[in-house]
C-alpha cells in the first residue's frame, strides 16, 4: 500500500480477490489523502489491518466483502470523521461479534 497510499488524487480503491496477497495492510498517517471510497473484497489472506491517525482523511464509505480472516477493523477508522456508510458483507460470526462488541 505504500505506493497507492501516495497517488494525491485517488478518489476510489477497490481491492479484490488476487489484488493484494498479503497478510497484514497499513495505512500511513496522511495517506490516501482524497480517498473517498474503499471496497475490500475476497481478500483471503488479510488477517490484520492497521490505520495510523492521519490516513484516509476523506474517506466516505468503507465496504467488507468476504475477508474470512480479518480480525477486525482498525483501531485507527475512529479517526475518520467523514466516514457515512460502512457496509460489512459475508463476514464470520465471529467478526461481526467483535464489531457489536466495539461500537
């Protein structure tokens, strides 16, 4: 994500089965600076994710669409104020258990 997290005028980002392979995402304070759009999808080898204050700024709607191992969504989304919509699809009960526990 290092390389995509520095295009200035990225607006929409989808990521899909194949797309990225790894297990853990990082997303840097101050990057993706105009994203506003990010749709995680069939990604089956995410386990943990992780947001520095500062990233995605402008982040509007987040989608999660079968990513069997992802813990949880990161500490760091609290940050985001501008996010509206948060769509979570196909998801282990057990994720989405945490994710009620933590609202």
């Amino acid at each position: 994500m290092a390389v995509l997290e520095k295009l200035p005028n990225l607006k929409r980002l989808r990521l899909y089965s194949g797309s990225y392979m790894g297990s853990k995402l990082v997303c840097s304070a101050g990057g993706f600076p105009k994203l506003e759009t990010l749709r995680l999808c069939y990604l089956y080898f995410l386990e943990e994710w992780r947001m520095e204050k500062g990233a995605m700024p402008s982040l509007q709607i987040l989608d999660l669409d079968y990513v069997p191992k992802l813990e949880m969504i990161p500490e760091g989304l609290k940050f985001v104020w501008t996010l509206r919509q948060l769509n979570v699809t196909d998801m282990y009960k057990s994720f989405m258990d945490r994710l009620r526990v933590n609202k």
